[in-house]
C-alpha cells in the first residue's frame, strides 16, 4: 500500500544526492507523521542502494541527525539512503503527552503500547516495521533485500531491540549509548510501566539485553558495534548500562564492538565524531 498523501515538506541538495523531508498521514499511527531521507547520488541516478534507518533519542525529531550528525558525505561516497523517522507521535491530544517524561514529547521507544491512553497512537514499532521503512523502500526504488539500523540513546534501544525481534529483516545493527538494558533504570521504568503496564515479565520482550541473553545463537556474527562516551552523564547516572548488554553477548558469543570512548559525553559531537564508523560498519554488512 502506498504513503497516504505522502507531501514533500523540503529539499536540499546535499553531497550530490538530496536532503528531504515529509509529511504524511499514517495509517498504524492514526496521526500525521514526518520523517527525514537523504539520496544518495547513487539513487537520484535510479540505482537501487540500501536503506539505513536511524532512530533518534529523547527530546529530538526527524530533522535532529540529518542536520547535527554531518552523514550525507559518507552516505553520498558508500550510496547508503538514510531514514530518519520523527520519535514519537505528535498532536494526539492525550493528557500529559507534552510532559509525561520531563523530556517533552519524543518518548516513543519505538514499540507498541499497551496501555491507555497511550495505545491508540503510540504504536512506532508497527509504524516502523509494517508502514515507514517497506513504503520508503517501495516508493523510493531502494533495495528491499538491503537494509540495516541504528540509532543514538532512546533510539539506540530501539536499534538494539528491533534487530533482536525482527530476526533477518535487518543486515546489521549499531548504536550510539543506547538505553541498554531499561527493565532496570528510571528511564526504562518510567517509560515500560507507562505504555506497557506494571507487570514487568513483559518489559523483556522491549529489553536489548534480555532480548540478546534469551537467543540461542548469535544473531548477527557480522558483528554489533556500539560507541558509548565515558563523560556521558547518564552512563554514570546507571540509566544505559552497556556492561548488561556486553555480558549478555559474551554469554550467547555474539561479536560485539563496545568503544568506550573518553572524553565524550552523550550529545551530537559524540555522534558525529563516530557516525562515519558505523555508515562504514553497516556499508561493509550490506554488501555481505
């Protein structure tokens, strides 16, 4: 099925290839949605390239990588086409959704809730899954055999816990300081007991951790690559805890590439400083 009144909002040419951004009405949300691409020259010039989407965190929206992160060189070099989905969704009118997590609207996590009155629209894992990404590939002529994921903080869980519960939809997958393991930190608490209730035996089904410690084999021996900066705030606040997900790989031997990185803390310079690492990581992966 085709975007519903898919409208372009802008365009820039960036690198060669272009810069978009949309609007549209999305069926799974029951809302409108927006969401970033970059083309590569690779696809303005009609070939079929991969298709990397990258989630972003609290407080952010589809313009914050494509702006803050500076990929569009890399992407343009390697003919990646880069998604950027808006967080959360927008307008839904529900009490407290401009404050329900001090953060301000943009707390999706990317799954689907459970719990009123954030299940009517809170459903960004289907969003995603079933709307956003196969009807960018369709439209846009990109490779529906190639794709891959990543995503910083909030989105870096929704990285994690997407390619641990969509076994073979995704190449491979990376994150910056992803929430790693939110059945045990305020974060994940405040957010799984929101959208899908006090009974927290479901929370590990949204858990990047307790997805990787529960499979019976490596789900991508290609490798999982994760930069964390050690003047991050909130890895001191105990609220990402990497070392979870470390023990979880070692125990199921799944490669893992944990870069602690000194000196940086958990905003776009870390990002940015590290996003030409992961385009090469996911480029590599992709053309297997």
């Amino acid at each position: 099925m085709a975007f519903d009144r898919l409208e372009l909002i802008a365009a820039h040419a960036s690198f060669g290839g272009e810069q978009r951004f949309y609007h549209h009405a999305s069926r799974e949300i029951g809302l409108p949605m927006r969401f970033g691409l970059y083309l590569p020259p690779q696809a303005l010039a009609g070939q079929s390239v991969p298709l990397l989407t990258y989630l972003a965190g609290l407080t952010c929206t589809e313009e914050t990588f494509a702006i803050k992160a500076g990929a569009q060189r890399v992407a343009a070099e390697l003919g990646l086409a880069l998604l950027t989905p808006d967080t959360s969704p927008r307008g839904a009118g529900v009490n407290g959704e401009a404050d329900h997590w001090d953060f301000g609207v943009g707390a999706g996590f990317y799954l689907d809730a459970t719990q009123a009155p954030w299940s009517g629209h809170w459903c960004m894992e289907s969003y995603l899954l079933h709307e956003l990404l196969p009807e960018v590939q369709a439209g846009f002529g990109l490779a529906t055999d190639r794709q891959a994921i990543f995503g910083h903080s909030m989105g870096g869980h929704g990285a994690l816990t997407l390619a641990l519960r969509h076994p073979g939809r995704f190449a491979s997958v990376s994150a910056f300081a992803p929430i790693c393991a939110p059945s045990h930190c305020p974060w994940g608490h405040k957010a799984f007991t929101g959208y899908l209730g006090q009974d927290e035996s479901q929370w590990a089904a949204h858990d990047a951790s307790a997805l990787m410690a529960a499979q019976s084999r490596a789900p991508y021996p290609g490798g999982i690559l994760i930069d964390q900066g050690l003047a991050d705030k909130f890895l001191a606040e105990g609220q990402l805890q990497p070392e979870a997900f470390e023990t979880a790989c070692a125990a199921v031997g799944q490669p893992l590439t944990l870069r602690r990185q000194a000196g940086y803390d958990h905003g776009y310079y870390f990002v940015a400083s590290m996003v030409e690492d992961h385009l090469r990581h996911h480029a590599a992966q992709l053309r297997g």
